[in-house]
C-alpha cells in the first residue's frame, strides 16, 4: 500500500499505526531522517549527485587519503555542530515508551544517542573515532582533531563558511594538495575513520546483532533510508522472510517497497512524530533531550 493522491498520506498514517500498534517495533534509520537537522541524504529526490570514497581508493591512493582528510577536517567541524530533529526525539520517545525495542542507523552521525535513544546499533560506526590500519588503536576524533589542526595551522579558516557536508562528515573542499595527514601516534601506520566505507563490508558480529534485534521485534519501520545497499535492505529481506510488518517513511522509491505491508511517501520528520503522538501519547518531546554533561552529549 503505497501514496498515490493528496488524502493518501493521511490514510497511510492511519494504516501504519494499525498495523504498528500493540506490536514491538525495530526501526531501521538512513541519512533521510537526518537531513532536517542540516546533513544532506544521498539519494534522495532533490540530492546532486554523490561519489563516496571507497575504501580501496582510501588504502591505495595517497592523493586520494590526503584529500579525504582534508575534506573530513571541515566536515567534522560541522558534524558535531548539529543536532537531533523532532523525528530523532520522536523515536526515543517511542522507544521511552516500550513501543520501540531499539534502533538500527546507517548513519555515522550520533543523532540518535543525543537525542535520547539508548539502544542504537551504529552499522556503519561512528564519525567521532579514528582506527589504525596497522595496530587496531583506537583514538577519539577530537584528539586527532588537535594534531590536525598543529599540522595544517589556519585551514579551516581558509575554508568557505558554507562548504556543502555529506552524511560522513566529509567536506566539499578542492584545495586540499598542501594538507598533512597525521599518522597513527602508536606506531607511525594509516589512520581512518572508524566508520565503514564502501567496499567494506560491516563487521558480522554488528550484523547479527541487528538481525538478533529485528528477531526481537514484531514490526519492522524504515525511516529515511532508500536502501540502495545491501547493509540496510538485508533487514528488510529477513522481516519479511520472517511475515514480520514493514512500515517504510522515505521520500521516493526504495528497493524495499514491493516488500512493505505501508509505504508513506514523505519526509520522516513529521511521520515520525505524528506515529510517537498516536502510539506513545503521553510522551513529550522535552524529556528526550541530552542535557549538559550526558555522556553521549560529551562525545559528539
């Protein structure tokens, strides 16, 4: 059942919650639901048109790294600038109110956590660590954030105020051929960000985690992803394996819409907050939000 007319989404709404309700809910999250908090998605309608890194040009190319850097030095800047939206704050209060068992996010971006949402599966990791390649140390953003900014003094300055960012906290920068790359402080070898590239594929134990939590459920909601990779669309694949309920929020088609029980073709923001109004009505916005000094607030 997908929207065809102006009364569609409202009646899909209605459906979603029938189909929704008294069941317990694993929600599978994309850059979509990020992109009222200021991060642009990938695919949706209204996206230029997106090239990744992948994680071979990344190992193979010293160009290729070192423009990456560059880029990511900006982007995290602004990264850990933004802040959850009211579709975030809407899942944490269904998830508050037991409707929700936890969350599964494509995006690197910590949204979920800030806004209140205590069991998140972060699938392709997070954008506030790094990891070398050679020894496994693991070091936070913020402290190679310090020996970038001794390395290259004054770059961000020069940078345009308004650079475009992506979903990972990468930068549209061009002048990036006089950047220096830090190595790893442990032993000297390639520092990465710790969040899965494509051409990597997630770690298994990350992945069955997420199905052990779809397994969990009873229903299955989609919210701003058009699950063009196999990573999230694999979930969708097994609740539907498993005659789970999908629910699915995104603006456009995804691959998963012939496999949805209701396909809402909207933004999730105001989806997401509409289904938390009907199905967890004594919730309030106010009580998810990280307050100083939260944990997860500190290490965005």
């Amino acid at each position: 059942m997908t929207s065809s007319g102006p009364e569609a989404p409202a009646a899909l709404l209605d459906r979603a919650v029938e189909v929704l309700a008294g069941r317990r809910v694993a929600v599978l999250t994309g850059a979509g639901i990020s992109t009222d908090s200021g991060l642009p998605d990938y695919r949706g309608p209204d996206s230029p048109p997106r090239r990744p890194i992948t994680f071979q040009q990344f190992v193979g190319d010293e160009r290729f790294r070192r423009h990456y850097w560059a880029r990511n030095h900006v982007g995290w800047h602004h990264m850990r600038e933004t802040a959850p939206n009211a579709g975030h704050r809407a899942l944490a209060r269904l998830e508050q109110a037991g409707v929700v068992v936890g969350v599964i996010t494509q995006n690197v971006d910590l949204l979920h956590q800030a806004a209140g949402s205590r069991r998140v599966i972060d699938l392709h990791g997070h954008y506030n660590e790094v990891v070398c390649l050679n020894c496994g140390h693991v070091e936070p953003r913020s402290v190679l954030h310090e020996r970038l900014d001794a390395l290259n003094p004054g770059f961000v300055d020069r940078v345009v105020a308004d650079v475009e960012i992506a979903p990972d906290a990468d930068a549209v920068v061009e002048e990036t051929e006089d950047f220096r790359v830090a190595p790893c402080p442990v032993c000297g070898g390639m520092l990465k960000p710790n969040i899965v590239f494509f051409g990597e594929n997630v770690p298994r134990p990350r992945v069955a985690a997420a199905l052990e939590l779809v397994d969990e459920a009873d229903a299955l909601l989609v919210a701003g992803s058009s699950l063009t990779v196999l990573s999230g669309l694999r979930f969708v694949r097994h609740a539907a394996r498993t005659g789970r309920p999908i629910v699915i929020v995104n603006r456009g088609t995804t691959r998963g819409d012939d496999l949805a029980t209701v396909k809402i073709d909207a933004g999730t923001t105001p989806v997401l907050v509409a289904l938390a109004d009907r199905l967890a009505p004594a919730g309030g916005d106010g009580l998810y939000r990280q307050q100083a000094g939260d944990p997860v607030a500190d290490q965005r």
